[in-house]
C-alpha cells in the first residue's frame, strides 16, 4: 500500500493531466459556459498532489451525475439542432437559381425532406420547451445551454433565420397537416355523376313499364299507317326477365 502510494505520488501530475481531459469532455458535453468552467480554478493549477487530485475527482462526478439526471434535455437538444439545422439547408436550397436542374428527382426528394423535418421538428420543440419548463420549476432556475436559458436560446436561433410571420406560421400548423400539400387535401363528397342518369332510366323503365309494350306496324314503314292497319306490341325487358312469365313471350 505505501509502495503504491509512493508511485501514485510520483506520477500524480500525469494522473491529474488525466483526469483534466476526462472533464473537459464532460463540460462539452453538457455544454458547461466558459464562465462555469473558469469557476473550477484548481483546473489551470500547476500544483500537484493528492488533494487537487481529489478535487478534480469531485468536479467530474459533478457533471456526471448532471448529464445523468438531465440525459433526456440532451438528447432533445441534439434532435432539435439536428432537425433546425437541416431546415436550414432546405431553406438555402430552395433559394438557389440551379434548383430546377432537376437531376435524379432531386425536387421530389427536398420534397419529401421538408415534409419530414416540418412534421418532426414542431413536436421534438414542443417537448423539448416542456422539459426544460419541468426543470425550471423543479430546480428553481432556468436549464441553460453555454451560459443562456435554453428556452431564449431556441427563440433566438429562430428569430436569426427567419421573419416572424414565417415563424408564427410554422408553429401555428398542427404537425398533422403541416406539409400537406392542396392536392392531398380530403376533397368534399361529390354526387356520383351517374346518379341523374339512373334515375332517368328508372322514370323511362317505368313509364314504359306502365304504358305497354311499343306499337310496331306491320304495315309498310313509308305509308302512313291507317286505322285498319295490323298493329302488334313489342316485348318489353320485364317478359323476358326470369319469373315474369312462364312460356315465352306473346305477340298480340
């Protein structure tokens, strides 16, 4: 045990050097301001022994448990950036003057990318705000992101890129529909345009049905037909129908 201590003492400037570079990637990775890390001023020491060692061990719990107990607002975070960030670069595309080029269905493909990013991003915010505002009210102080309130943070970012009716318009469109595009829109129920056609026919169908059979003259087609000309009925649609009648048709 003294063996190791001695060695432990000899080398404690490389074990401190260490364990530095084990929180500075803990601090970028909760996204510690530059103030908060100035505050650990043992950091910058030149100074070292057990003591300081053990005071560096202290701040990299600290912001272990930290990222632990907050791992949800960072994984929020990284998908709200991510998914700004690629409307960002719809944004640009969709001003440059070669967009129409076309090539390999690239305008289908934004497309479809815009729909994504406009569906996924309103919600992803809209937890993210919820989150922060539950820790708020848990911690008594804002959860910031390098050194600002997360919640100004997102307001800025938006208010940089874009115009307030843009933003104002985004957010207001329910993430159901947001994307759709008017030809996707749920068209009014319309008449079927056969329906005044079937009904006509059913009035012609019954009319007939009620009159009679048509008159066809037997007598010659180019002399008007006289009063003692023969005269014989067609058959109608309903005696050839299967009940109608039990032998075929008559001709009177």
């Amino acid at each position: 045990m003294d063996r190791c201590k001695k060695e432990k003492s000899a080398n404690i400037e490389k074990f401190v050097n260490r364990i530095r570079q084990d929180i500075l990637a803990q601090w970028n990775k909760c996204l510690v301001s530059d103030d908060t890390r100035k505050e650990f001023r043992v950091f910058h020491m030149n100074y070292f022994n057990e003591d300081v060692y053990d005071l560096h061990e202290i701040e990299l719990s600290r912001w272990q448990q930290y990222y632990s107990a907050n791992s949800n607002i960072f994984e929020l975070y990284h998908q709200h950036s991510a998914l700004f960030e690629k409307l960002l670069e719809l944004h640009g595309r969709g001003k440059s003057a070669d967009r129409y080029h076309n090539r390999g269905g690239q305008l289908l493909q934004e497309e479809r990318q815009r729909k994504q990013v406009a569906k996924e991003l309103p919600k992803v915010e809209d937890r993210l705000r919820n989150a922060a505002s539950a820790y708020q009210i848990d911690k008594g102080e804002p959860f910031t992101v390098l050194g600002k309130p997360l919640v100004d943070l997102i307001d800025e970012k938006w208010a940089a890129n874009f115009d307030k009716k843009t933003i104002d318009k985004f957010r207001n469109v329910p993430p159901s529909s947001v994307g759709r595009t008017p030809m996707a829109m749920k068209r009014p129920a319309q008449p079927a345009a056969s329906t005044g056609a079937k009904l006509l026919r059913s009035a012609t169908q019954t009319n007939i049905n009620t009159k009679g059979r048509r008159r066809l003259y037997t007598a010659n087609p180019e002399t008007v037909p006289d009063n003692n000309a023969t005269l014989q009925l067609e058959p109608s649609y309903a005696d050839f129908q299967v009940g109608t009648v039990s032998t075929a048709p008559k001709f009177y």
